[in-house]
C-alpha cells in the first residue's frame, strides 16, 4: 500500500490562492483528473461552455510512456494556464468512481462463487458495511478483516472449499478497496476547498466521444480493458443526456483479449498498435482457433467463452479470474520473447486477432444501435483506437455517421470528467471537434530563448513554410515543432516528424534510422482535405488519424511509403481552417511534388513519449538522426549544429526529461503510482486451507521447545521496505507458516517442501542441515575457486533465514553483514538474532541504514533472490554503489524462466507460489546478465546446469550421480584455470540454441554467475536514483549554505 498523509503534500489552493472557487464567476474552470489508470491526464474545462481550454496527458511531462502515476505535473499545467487566464476552480471532476470498482466487480464475483442469492446478498450487505467504513479500511488491520468475513462466513454454513475460494478472491478486492479508497481521499484533501465529484470510468469515456462528437443523438459505445467493472458500455445519447442500455463485465473484455494476444507476441501493455500493423503482413490462419472465443448477444454485450484454447483461470494467489490461452494454444503456437525474431506465424496471429476484433467490433456496433434506434455511433475507450476496427464499423455496421474521440485512451477521461461535471450546471453545446491542440503552446519567445541558452545556429527564413517544403522535397527528413501541442497518442503536425511519401526507400530509412523501431510498422499520410478522395476511398474527413482507408492504385506508385503491405492507409486530413501550419506546408510541397501528401509522424524516437516543449524539441533533435528541425519560425540545420546533445545510448538519453521533471518541487504526490500496492493478506493455498479449516483467529503461538523466545514483531517497527518489499503481517504469515510445520508432521510432502527452503519449526536442526548440504559445501568450493577471501567485507543481500551467512560465519568468514527486512522468526531473521553464534553478523533490516553508512563490500552474494525484483538495473545499479573497486557479486541459485508459459509452469511447482508466487518475475539469464552490465558490473563466469550445486534439482535422480560429480570436477579445473572459458561456453551455447531453436540448456541456465564491478565514467550526483534522507538532507543544507554565502 502507498502511504501518503494529508501533511505530506501541500493543498492546490495554497500553490495557486486565485483559482478559489467565487460562486457563479463567468471565468470559472472545471479541473478534470484522469487517473486510477494509464495514461493519467488533466484537463481544464470552461464551465459554462464546456469548452476545452487545456489538457495534457502526464507522460508528455515526465517522460513515462503510457504513465500511471497521479497527474501532478499535468494538474499543475492547468492550473498555471488557469491563473494566466484570469480563471478560477468550478470544482473537480475525477473519471473514477472506487467504491464501484469494489462492489460491482466483487458483488457479481460472489455471485458467481454463491449460487444461494440470500447468501451470497448477507455476504454483499455484510462487505458494504465494511468497505463504507474509512477507519475499518486500514492496511493495519488485514488479519482482523479476515477473520470476520470468514466468521460470517461459517455462520452461514458454506463449506471449507467455498469458504477457501471466497476469503482469497475477497482479501485481493480488500487491498483494492483500501487502496482506491486511500487515493480518492488523497485527491480530495489535495483539492480541499473546490467541490470534487467522482464519475464513472466509462461515462467520463462516453462524455468525452458524445459532446465533442457534434451529434444530437447518437449510440455511445466504450471499448476498453476495464473501468470500474465495465468492460464494454453502450449509452443512448440524446439532448445532452447518457443513459446507459448495456453493459459487459470483467472478466469478458475484447481489450484484456487483445493484450494477452499482444502479450504472447512478445509485447507488453500500450504496444497493441504494433499488432494492428502487423496484421497487413499475414493470413489470418488461426481464424479456427480464435473463432469460438467472442460473442455478442442482442443486448450488445460481449461474452468470451472457454473452448479448447481459451480458459477461465485464476492470474495468481488472489484468485482474480481472467480468461487465458490454454496449453494447448501454447502448443498451437509458443509466446514469442520480446528477443526472439519474428516470423510468418506471428503476422499470421496478429491477422487471426484482427479480424476477431474487427468482427466483433461491427456486431457491437449493429446490436448497440439496434438497442438505442440511434444511427450516428460515436466511439472512446482503448479499442476505440484501432483504426481497422473504425473503418470495419463505418463500412459494415449500418451506422449514419461515425465520430472517434481523437484521445480515446484513459488520457481522454480527464476532459470526460470535467465535461460531465460542466453540463451538470449549464447544458454544454456539442459542437463536433476539427483539431485536438489543446496542450503546451511552444511561442515563439519560448523557441527564441530556447535556441539562445542551448547556443544552437538558425535562422529565420521568410516562409517557414516553404523553407520545409523545399527540404521534403530534396528528400531530407524534418521535425516540426509549433504552437499548441496535440492531446492523444496522435501527432498531428504540431509535434511532428516530416518526409517524402514518394521516395521507396523513406520507410525503411524512418523506421531504421531515425526512429529506431520494427520494420513493419506503417507511415501514416497527412493529405489535403479536399485532395484525399483523388488519393484515397476515404470520403469524410478524418482530422485525428483514426480512419483507415484503401488506397487507390495511383497512390500506391506515387508514395509507396506511406501504402501499408495490405495497401491502406490511417489517414489525417488537414483543413485550412483547423490545421493552417500543416496546411501550408502541404501545399508548398504539392507546388514542387505534384503530391498533396507528407509522410507525418510522431517526432520522438522510440521508447520517448512525443516532445512537449521547445527544450524537448531541441534535444529530441540533437539526439535522433534528423536534417532539420523547424522550430516555430526559426530554421536549424542538423549539419550546422552537430553536437547539440553529446553522444549519449538510449537509457541516459531517455532519462534527461525525467530528471527535468523530477526537479521540479511538485511534492510527493508525484511518486503516487496508481498500479503499484502490496497485498495485505496473501497467505499460501496449504496455510489458507488451514486458517480455514481451522477458523480460529485466537490461536496461542507455540514456544519451540529448545529455542529461545520469539521477538515479538511489532509492524510498524519494518522501517524502510522500498527495495526488499515485506507483503505480509508478520505476525499472520509466522502463524500460517507453523501451520504448515504442523501439517508436515502427518504429510510427507509437506515436510520435504518445509525442508527444501529450511522452514521447519526446529530451526537449530534447519541450520545445522543446511551447514552439512551438499548445497552449501559446494556453494563453499565455489567462493574459494571464485577468489572470495575470508576476511573481505561480504554483504549478503535479501538472505531471508540468513542460514547462508551464518554457515559461512561458522566456516571462518570474520566480516559477514546481511541485509533482510523479514524480521520474521522462520522465514525472517528472528531465529538468526537469538543465536549467540551469530553474534559477529551485522543484520540490518532498514534500507535507508544500510546505504547510510559508509562501509564498502569486496563482496556481494545473493542466493534465490534477484527474481523477486521487476527491475533487475536499477536493483543492480543500487547495490554497485556499496561495492568497492573491483568488488564481486556471487548469484546464487536464480531461477530462470524463458516465456509466460514456462513462468506458470514454475509458478505451479512452487512451493509457496500462492503466498509470493505474484511477487516471482520470469526472466532468462540474458535478462539478469544484460541488466548487471548497464549498471556496471562485467559477467566474469558461469556455473553451468548440472552441476553438484544444484540444490533446486533436490528431488532429481541424479543429484550427486557419478556423471554428475564428474561433470562438476571438470567445471572445477575450468573455473580454477581459465575461468573465462565458462563464459565463452554460454556465449556460443546462446548462438547455438537460436540457431537449432531447443530448449535443452546448460551454460545458458548457469546455476552461478560472477560479475565484477568495473570503473564507470563520472556522473552528476543527482544522477543517482537512490540516496538516504540523511544524505539528501545534508547535500539539500551544503546546497543551502552555498547559496546563502553567494547572495552575501
């Protein structure tokens, strides 16, 4: 859970004084928030007209793509234009209505899971009750919650296996309850003295396609993953009123079906666009498999349905349930790694899932206006921004007309919201939208002092315009960059990257040598309204690109480069009136062309969100390999200026404007990041059985006979978790792990898992057994053969029980410190700090005092623990700061997972997986190698599979085989003599399994890796992305005193 009190950040008014509210002032402002979701945004909204006058989504500001965190850069944008204006606050109008979340989702859950309606109605009553209760909503007080629920559970005579299924679906929407409620008041004390109101995901979707749609009525339909509950909604439009008439439910979403097919191609959430372009270049041959999985019945909603490659199932321990490909589609075909080349099979896939979509969009679309008796159909929502699903729907489904919110993504609630709260009071016009440049305004002073700091040569030609026009001309490639930004995923000419669409070669010299990204990707063409049905069978305008349209045959031998391998086209119309930049700039270059078309294209490169300022420009500029940039009216020459930006790589490029914005003192709220929280009850499926069965929330710990006394833990005691993350009440998680010691005494499988990680309750006899392994006498060898010295300092990080340290402290290592938050007794450091023999350990359980003080490690070792983290560099890059020169790092025992499919196999055969199985991240070894070496730390060697180490093959036949002791002599001379060669080993083993296309591994899945730290180039301090307050607090008062002693 986050954490963030009323004192920790400023209220807005106390920033800005002169937007409090004034009563019906005629220059009063709604402030619209986007957030609880991507794409976080902020929108300033005129409240009688319902105007837009501002909006801009987070990630134009802090560099993050798709940003999830809450828009307090975005928030501050609008209130700084508010001020300019002259404006004050109406109120605040936010797209998101937790407590909706909580109940719809959760109460149709028990639904499904309680067939008896009066059960499963005094289960929802009794959960209203709690969840209203902001005191009773407390991170603090998980294990109280769980024994209630289940009590009222047991008194309404459920089984144990319901009971079992209900308590773990129920603890995951408690920790979504607690934490929407948290962030909801939150937004309220930070906009304390503004009237808030909270609307609903889809509706503030609906608002924001009907009222700038220009229909009177019309069918609404929003597409996305999920809101609240919702995952489709179909709303009848009609004299500035919605009225919801359908509605589809989690977990039936053509979005989430979308991803998990992106997904399994090897790309990741905001990447479904690539799909869509990908499907140009195949057949859609699984047409068959997918068939079966989507429906839409006559109420126009949408179902997905379980067939031989498609099931229902639980995403983790929370028991949450979404609909996932089978092993059977795996066989069918296997996930692509983002690494691995893309062949005919993927574009077939990407085919298959389009045309599903777009089949399934048009049935939407005929059912909803066969509901509303409404024609004219607008669209928002994720889905709504695939541009062959628009153009299938305008095409096929009967509608009149079709509008498409230009920022249908999340970003566009911002402007829903406020819309929504505007016509509350004052009925808004519905004026269709021409342009979408409702963001950051470059003037031309701002791009003359930009130019003028940065030293940078240009000039000021007569026509800006006909200036770019002759360089597309030539063939040169030109960033545009003027006036108001674009709001949505779309540029539109204003942050733009210009180019011939004549040339064939345009295309490939885009994508390969400016853009940086795969070759399939299509250009889109900006042409001349009233040229584009010469070029085009697009008969309508379409100013935001989010059409589709075939291309005539003249165009596809015109300009090759902007005709997709399908031979269509997303198309942006560009109007005098609404566009009269890019307008001239088409025109000059018909003059010289003969073509009203330019290749237009977002200007960032990949990996960057879309440039926002002047500065931004420049240095987007400087960085990517561009002849021209045309900023404002002011021309500068890539040839004239060749070191605007010092040769950088891609990471320390991508990081200048997230430090920008990182200085600017905008609070704490910027580090409230939507998508993140802890659980805080997640037992395992044995401990959670137990609990049930037994449904005693008093139970007396039991003393361990021989053992000293148990510590008690005291929660608020766990001082600083913000790298080695403690999810669970101590106290609940050492109870349910007694419980499973318990268990092992009747059950042998139990007892061996217990063993395999050393959690038995006897923990004197779990210490001394690890000391004799074979496990940790190898580990031994291999520290002496890797040149580890006994009297280094060694540091072992994130070492749970600590039974690796206190070994290797019985075995003569004089400075041995560990770093473990869990203070727990078994699977924490309790027992560790009751033994007299441990005593020369330094345990230290705060991050913040580890990283405080100045000693320096020759050593780090980690065992089973690097997986845990989801960004292995920056877990690396902060532990390099506490090696010394040339220290080494010893990794231990990392499991490694090559795909989704294998991470879930793992997962399954995992012992505790249900209890931290969703905190268990699958990469392979090329992953934890790759993201050591940018933090600085050069793989040294490699322990190979099968050798006698492998203490995660214990149920193996042939652990401590003969061959197996052979194979591990001669990987002992090897790493004695020419440690090296090991590495080489994996290096042409990785070529080799690429080529041959095999699973069969050896050095590839190193039991043991070694890296040494290597001696970067200098950096700023503030580069830094992990300092202690006291250290910050220090620089922050030399930083102080310097200043002082200046202005003196």
């Amino acid at each position: 859970m986050f954490n963030i009190h009323s004192d920790d950040s400023e209220p807005l008014l106390s920033s800005y004084p002169q937007l409090a509210p004034r009563g019906d002032d005629d220059r009063a402002a709604v402030l619209g928030i986007g957030t609880f979701g991507h794409d976080a945004a902020a929108s300033l909204v005129e409240a009688k007209s319902g105007r837009v006058l501002f909006a801009v989504a987070e990630e134009r500001l802090t560099n993050r793509k798709h940003d999830w965190h809450f828009p307090v850069g975005a928030i501050d944008e609008c209130c700084r234009v508010a001020t300019e204006r002259g404006m004050t606050l109406d109120s605040v109008a936010v797209n998101f209505r937790s407590d909706e979340f909580v109940t719809k989702t959760m109460f149709q859950e028990i639904g499904r899971l309680v067939p008896d309606s009066l059960a499963s109605q005094s289960i929802c009553d009794f959960l209203s009750r709690r969840l209203s209760d902001r005191e009773y909503l407390s991170v603090d007080r998980p294990t109280e919650w769980a024994h209630e629920l289940l009590a009222h559970l047991q008194a309404l005579g459920l089984d144990q296996t319901t009971n079992h299924r209900l308590l773990k679906r129920m603890t995951w929407y408690w920790n979504w309850a607690v934490k929407y409620g948290q962030i909801a008041d939150t937004i309220t004390r930070y906009v304390d003295g503004v009237p808030i109101r909270f609307f609903n995901h889809h509706e503030s979707h609906a608002a924001s396609a009907y009222f700038n749609s220009g229909f009177e009525s019309a069918t609404v339909i929003v597409i996305d993953g999920m809101g609240e509950a919702d995952t489709v909604s179909v709303y009848r439009a009609e004299s500035g009123s919605l009225t919801r008439v359908s509605e589809s439910s989690w977990p039936h979403s053509l979005g989430i079906f979308y991803l998990f097919a992106t997904q399994h191609l090897g790309f990741q959430l905001g990447d479904e666009y690539k799909v869509m372009g990908m499907s140009a270049y195949g057949k859609p041959t699984y047409r068959d498999a997918l068939r079966e999985m989507i429906s839409v019945d006559s109420q126009a909603r949408l179902w997905l349905h379980e067939t031989d490659y498609l099931r229902l199932g639980e995403l983790g321990p929370h028991g949450h349930l979404a609909y996932q490909f089978t092993e059977a589609f795996h066989k069918l075909l296997p996930q692509r790694a983002s690494e691995d080349p893309i062949q005919q099979q993927h574009f077939d896939l990407a085919a298959s899932v389009q045309e599903l979509t777009e089949k399934t969009g048009v049935e939407l679309v005929r059912q909803a206006i066969a509901l509303t008796g409404l024609p004219n159909v607008a669209l928002a929502g994720g889905v709504a921004l695939n541009g062959l699903m628009n153009e299938a729907i305008r095409t096929n489904s009967g509608c009149d007309g079709i509008f498409v919110y230009p920022a249908a993504a999340d970003d566009g609630c911002a402007v829903g919201a406020a819309q929504l709260a505007a016509n509350e009071s004052h009925p808004i016009s519905r004026q269709r939208i021409k342009s979408c440049y409702f963001g950051h305004e470059v003037t031309d002073a701002e791009a003359a002092e930009t130019i003028r700091r940065r030293n940078v040569r240009a000039t000021r030609p007569d026509s800006i315009h006909e200036e770019i026009a002759r360089a597309l001309a030539d063939g040169k490639i030109v960033a545009r960059c003027t006036s108001r930004a674009e709001f949505g995923p779309r540029a539109l000419g204003h942050r733009s990257l210009l180019a011939h669409p004549g040339l064939e070669t345009m295309k490939e010299t885009l994508n390969a040598r400016v853009k940086h990204r795969e070759e399939f990707r299509p250009f889109a063409p900006a042409c001349l309204r009233e040229r584009v049905s010469d070029f085009f069978e697009i008969h309508e305008e379409s100013p935001f690109m989010l059409l589709i349209g075939q291309a005539r045959e003249k165009t596809r031998n015109l300009a090759p480069s902007v005709v997709h391998a399908d031979g269509t086209a997303r198309v942006q119309t560009v109007c005098q009136t609404e566009n009269e930049d890019l307008y001239q700039i088409i025109t000059h270059f018909e003059k010289l062309t003969g073509l009203p078309i330019v290749i237009n294209t977002s200007f960032n490169v990949n990996g960057e969100a879309i440039v926002d300022t002047a500065e931004d420009a420049l240095e987007s500029f400087g960085y990517m390999d561009v002849d021209y940039l045309a900023l404002g009216d002011h021309w500068i020459s890539k040839e004239e200026n060749p070191s605007i930006l010092p040769e950088l790589n891609s990471d320390n490029y991508l990081s200048i404007r997230k430090q920008r914005f990182s200085q600017r003192d905008l609070g704490p709220l910027t580090k409230l990041d939507i998508a993140e929280f802890d659980q805080a009850f997640s037992p395992s499926e044995a401990s959670l059985k137990q609990f049930v069965s037994n449904g005693d929330a008093k139970d007396t710990q039991r003393k361990k006979p021989g053992t000293s006394e148990k510590p008690k833990i005291n929660p608020q005691q766990l001082d600083d978790l913000s790298l080695f993350p403690l999810r669970e009440d101590p106290d609940l998680w050492e109870r349910l792990i007694e419980a499973e010691n318990e268990n092992a005494k009747s059950d042998p499988v139990a007892a061996k898992v217990l063993e395999s990680v050393y959690w038995e309750s006897d923990r004197d006899l779990a210490f001394r057994r690890f000391h004799e392994s074979l496990d940790f006498q190898s580990t031994l060898k291999l520290l002496r053969l890797m040149g580890i010295e006994k009297d280094q300092p060694t540091v072992e990080i994130g070492g749970g029980s600590g039974f690796l340290s206190w070994a290797l402290c019985q075995e003569g290592y004089q400075d041995i410190s560990l770093l473990e938050p869990n203070p727990n007794y078994i699977t924490g450091t309790g027992y560790l700090r009751s033994r007299v023999d441990a005593a020369p350990i330094e345990i230290e359980h705060s991050l913040d005092a580890f990283y405080d003080s100045d000693k320096m490690y020759q050593t780090v070792i980690t065992r089973n623990c690097v997986h845990h983290f989801p960004n292995i560099a920056f877990v690396a890059a902060a532990i390099r700061q506490k090696m010394a020169p040339g220290g080494k790092w010893v990794m231990i025992r990392e499991p490694y997972v090559e795909s989704a499919t294998e991470l879930y196999q793992f997962l399954q055969g995992h012992p505790y997986s249900q209890s931290y199985g969703v905190y268990e991240f699958g990469f392979p070894p090329s992953h934890f190698i790759q993201c050591l070496e940018l933090a600085g730390l050069k793989l040294r060697s490699v322990v190979p599979a099968h050798y006698a180490n492998n203490s995660l093959g214990l149920y193996s036949n042939d652990r401590g085989s003969r061959r197996n002791r052979m194979f591990s002599d001669v990987v002992d001379r090897v790493l004695s003599l020419m440690p090296g060669m090991t590495k080489l080993g994996y290096r042409v083993e990785t070529l080799l399994r690429k080529m041959i296309r095999t699973r069969a591994a050896c050095f590839t899945r190193p039991q043991v890796m070694l890296f040494q730290r290597i001696e970067l180039d200098p950096v700023s301090e503030s580069t830094i992305w992990y300092r202690p307050e006291s250290k910050l607090a220090d620089r922050r008062d030399t930083d102080r005193n310097a200043s002082r002693n200046k202005a003196a």
